[in-house]
C-alpha cells in the first residue's frame, strides 16, 4: 500500500487562514522582540566575540527557539502580509551559526560557551544535544524547500555528519536523552537521500530501552528508556518526549515498512486515545515530571496538557494517517488542533499558555509554566520558552496537514477554507467550519480519468450528507470515517457535504475520577467552556443536564459561535469538607440561570477568573 504524498494546499480564507495571518502579524514580531531580549542571539554571538557577555538562560537547548522560530520564517516571509523584520531576522541568525558552528560541524552555544564546565556531549540525558540538531534540521530542510536557501542546510548536514560518525553504526551506542531528532533526521534523508540519516533515525528508535542512557533525576520511565520501544506497554513518561519519539519511530516505518514499529504505533495510540488523553486532545496529567500519567489519571483543573505536546501529538497523529489512511487519527488531529493547541496562543497572538487544564478554581495563583510572578493567565515569553516558537512554526505548517493523495485517491482529512492542487486536479474549498458544518468542494480542472476524493466523516458528526453535480444517489458514508466519490470529474462539478453540529453533552468513562457525574459540552470539534464572567451564579456552583446540553442555542458573537443554555444553580452546600451522609447523594437546582459557553481555546483572553469545561450534573427526574 502507498502511503501516499502531501500535496499543494493554501489556505485562502477562514479560522486556519485567520490563525496564520495572526501568526504573521502579531505573533512572529512578537517572538523576534522577546528572542533577542532574552539573549538567544547574543549567545551565539559570544561564541566569536569574547565582548559579549555572558551565556544568558539557564537551558542547554534555547538554541531552539531560534530554530523553531527559523522554521516557521521560512514558510511566512514569501506569504502576504510577511511579518516586518523577519527576513532581516532571519538572515541575521543563519549568519551567526555559519559563524558559531565548530570545524568539526558541532554546534550548541550552551557547550561552546567558554565559561561552560561541561564538555560537548558529556550529559547526553540532559544535554538536549541531539534534540538541538533535530530543530536545527527542520528549520533548514523548511528554509531549503521554502526558500530554495542551502546555508541551514549545509550547517544542518555537518552537524548530523558528525553524528552519523560519531553515534552511527560503528560508532557509540547512545540515545538522547529527549526524543526528536529521529523525525528530523528521516526529513533530511528525504530532502537529500542520504541513507545514512535514516538509519541513524532507526537506530536511535531502536537502541531505547537497551540501557544505552544513563538516568538522572527521573527513573527510565521519564525517557521511555525503561524497555524497548516496541515493548512499551503504555504511552509514558514525559510527554512531549513521548509523542516527538513515537512520531519519529512513525516515520521510520513510513521509509522502512517495518511493520513490528507500525503494530507498536498503533497499540500505543489506541491505549493513548482510550486511557489517557483529556476531552480537548491535551497529553499530560502531570506537573511534577510533565508526564503522561497513569491510565484514566486526568484530573482537570491539575491538567499540564503542555502546548508542545499538543504539536507532538498532531505530529504522530499525522504520521499514523499517512501510515494507514485511517480517518481515526484525524479526528484526533482535529481535536487537538482546534482545543489542546489552539488555546495556547491568546486571541492577539502575543500571549502564551505552557500548561492548559481544563478548569480554574477562583483563588488558583500558579502561573502558567510554573514562572514566579506576573500575569496570571498567558505570559508573554518563559523562562523555558519552548511552546511560543513551537506555535510559531507548526501554525505557519497547518497548510501542509489538511489533504494527501494515496494512488488516485485526494484524501481532504481538515476542513477549512482553501485551494488544492495535485498532479491533475485543482479544488477550490469553501467553509466556514468549524463555526458550520457546510463544506463545498468546487473542480476547477480534472483530468478525463476517473479519480476519487475521500471526504472524512468526522466521529461526532451524526446524519452527514453529501450532494453532487448530476449525480440523484451521492455516495453513503463508509464504515471507515470516509465519504469517497469517484467519477471523471470536470470543471465545475461541485461536491456539498452537510456536517450537523447539535451541542453535545459528553460524559467521562467511570475511571476517569475527575469527571466523574460531571458533563462537558461540545459542539463540532470545538469543546467548550464556562467563564465565570459570563454567569451571575460561580461556575464551582452550576448543574447541567444533557436535556439543557439539547436544547442550547448556537450565536454567533465575534466572529465565533457560543452556546447559550440553561443550568441550574446548586443551593448552598454543607459546610464540613467531609459530611456524614446516610443515602445517595442527589443534586437538584435551587433556581435556573443563563449560561453562555465559549470555545474552550478562546478562554483566558480576559480578567483572571475562574473556568470550567466539567459542570456538575444536575438530575434529571
């Protein structure tokens, strides 16, 4: 089975479209302000002129937010509306690693710093060293692919050289300590053929769990270094280690067809999706080691959910699609894209969350990522800035995670407005998902042969339809998650599919302690949420019921869509913390307030107050 090409998509108009113009706009200068305020450049600098002063922030990998930056750069500066500077920025950084990187192709001004004690490779658990050059990598085969510029490349390529030289296969059998050069490598063996890239991705993959890396501070668990990759029996440890590691074994079985990592990747995610994921696509359950958790382990308002594992996630989720064509993993994706991601970026562009649980309590004082002091909801950077360039690039991607064509077959897997170009067809889309679940597809030019589209059918969506152009029985939805349509098609022809979106009022699995008897609201792939704003009674207080979840009316406010509904407000509770009761306890409103909903990622742009997405459940007699 092919597993099939990406193709040529623009976004053109809509929430994604809006989200990279914001990208452009507001969120790029932004990062460029708070990168050079916190020294990223000026510790490359330092490298070849010993005036400068000394290694600014506390991290051996801040290298990579001038990377991810980078990455991100490379699509945004040849669009509309090109961010001011960027390409001076851009220019700027690539200058100082030409300058910065050793002859023997090394680079990292964390251990080049000449007042660091640590040598070169010397903690490869902690170092980050590897995880370095895989950033570093994604920014050049971005910069060469969208720019047609070969200097990151070239940097990119000396320093995994001296990798494949110095960790090959006649080299050291060592891993990294955190998981993502794996994919980076498999990327720069596609961009330039290189196999030995690809098999030093398999080795890696393959050397965890070997008792090939030694552990500090946190227990093999932490790395997924416990047991062999496809022996883990859960999705584990840190999470964004984890999701960047599975991605990067996705890939390796995209180019080898080792079928034992496939059937390890897809035991993973399904142990993932039905035990330990949260209701808005978020990954972690953990502040203490920014873990995963154990299964069911999904308290919302201690929820980490990290910004990056949302992009890790999606990057597997991905991978897995292009692996299988199942439509399954895309509705993950979509989940995660429009919820766990989207919310860590504020409604300006400028503000950022590092952690996104799913409720506040009304005296919360943590801050977001753990900083001290300061804005208590988004920051505008991090000491450990990760997730802010992070946004940046994968936001300025989203136009390469939309549709893929396997055989003959145009897979659309994300709805969004936008124009689609393969080897022989050209497809306008027009949307206004996911506010509506109208989609309309136009054929702008098709071959004479007949070619099919896959439409998915998304799995909360209930009673899809699709009319086409001179066709009186459109095709009925698969079993599979797709809607296919195969025919010649000609100019003009234009496929309409009719997504429903009813709120729906979900409830947690049994096991999942945190939410149990409690509902969420969605509508779409949107969750969404209550902010204490919005309701007269505190959000702590109010009861719901799927009936009220039925009958909510669907608004259009600024440009997005809130639910308004009807809750009840629970009377006054007793004051001891621990009662002694003598029957089931049963809730029932002492009186009925408006509640409007908003969408979960929207939340947070205004004065600290309390949020949540599990209400109370109110009964139903």
């Amino acid at each position: 089975m092919s597993h099939g090409t990406e193709v040529e998509v623009e976004l053109t108009g809509g929430l994604l479209h809006d989200w990279q113009r914001r990208n452009r706009v507001a969120t790029i200068p932004h990062a460029i302000a708070e990168l050079r305020k916190a020294g990223n450049l000026e510790n490359l600098r330092r490298l070849t002129d010993p005036s400068v002063g000394a290694y600014r922030g506390r991290y051996p990998f801040l290298d990579t937010d001038l990377y991810k930056t980078l990455e991100g750069l490379a699509y945004e500066v040849g669009r509309e509306d090109a961010p001011a500077g960027a390409l001076e920025f851009y220019d700027e950084v690539v200058v100082l690693l030409e300058a910065a990187q050793a002859d023997d192709g090394y680079l990292n001004s964390y251990f080049q710093d000449p007042d660091q004690p640590k040598q070169p490779w010397s903690d490869l658990g902690w170092g980050h060293e590897l995880y370095n050059l895989g950033h570093l990598i994604q920014a050049a085969v971005a910069a060469h692919r969208q720019l047609s510029d070969r200097r990151l490349l070239t940097i990119a390529r000396r320093f995994a050289d001296l990798v494949v030289r110095k960790y090959g296969v006649d080299g050291e059998q060592v891993v990294d300590g955190h998981p993502e050069v794996e994919m980076a490598l498999v990327e720069l063996y596609r961009e330039t053929g290189e196999v030995a890239y690809l098999t030093q991705a398999q080795l890696f993959v393959d050397r965890r769990g070997q008792g090939k890396l030694k552990h500090t501070i946190f227990p093999g668990e932490y790395f997924q270094d416990h047991v062999p990759f496809r022996e883990l029996p859960s999705v584990t440890g840190h999470a964004v280690r984890m999701a960047y590691l599975a991605a990067g074994a996705a890939d390796v079985h995209l180019e080898t067809g080792d079928p034992t990592l496939l059937a390890a990747l897809e035991r993973l995610w399904d142990d993932m999706v039905a035990t330990k994921l949260y209701l808005t696509g978020g990954l972690g359950s953990r502040h203490s080691d920014e873990a995963i958790g154990d299964r069911y382990e999904l308290p919302s308002e201690r929820a980490y959910a990290e910004t990056c594992a949302a992009i890790a996630t999606m990057q597997w989720a991905w991978r897995m699609f292009r692996a299988t064509g199942k439509a399954s993993y895309l509705d993950v994706y979509e989940t995660v894209l429009h919820n766990a991601y989207a919310v860590g970026l504020s409604a300006d562009g400028t503000a950022f969350f590092y952690d996104n649980p799913l409720q506040r309590r009304p005296d919360h004082e943590q801050r977001s990522g753990a900083e001290d002091g300061g804005e208590l909801l988004r920051r505008s950077w991090f000491g450990c800035p990760c997730c802010p360039p992070n946004i940046i690039r994968w936001m300025s991607e989203l136009q390469d995670h939309v549709a893929m064509v396997r055989d003959d077959t145009l897979y659309v897997g994300i709805y969004t407005t936008a124009h689609i170009t393969t080897e022989d067809l050209t497809v306008r889309i027009t949307t206004d998902y996911p506010w509506d679940g109208e989609v309309t597809l136009t054929i702008e030019d098709a071959p004479p042969e007949e070619r099919t589209i896959a439409l998915r059918i998304p799995r909360w969506s209930a009673g899809a339809t699709l009319t086409l152009t001179n066709q009186t029985q459109p095709p009925e939805p698969g079993d599979d998650g797709w809607v296919r349509v195969r025919r010649a098609f000609e100019a003009g022809d234009v496929i309409r599919l009719t997504l429903p979106m009813a709120p729906r009022a979900h409830a947690a699995h049994p096991s999942v302690d945190a939410a149990r008897g409690a509902i969420a609201v969605a509508r779409g792939p949107l969750v969404y949420c209550v902010e204490q704003q919005d309701v007269e009674a505190p959000v702590d207080d109010l009861l719901l019921s799927p009936a009220a979840v039925a009958a909510a009316v669907a608004r259009v406010q600024d440009e997005h869509v809130v639910l308004e509904l009807t809750a009840g407000v629970a009377p006054p509770a007793a004051p001891e913390l621990y009662p002694v009761i003598t029957e089931t306890p049963r809730e029932s409103a002492s009186r009925l307030v408006p509640v409007p909903l908003v969408p979960y990622f929207l939340w947070g742009n205004r004065q600290p107050l309390a949020m949540r997405v599990w209400l109370r459940t109110e009964r139903e007699d």
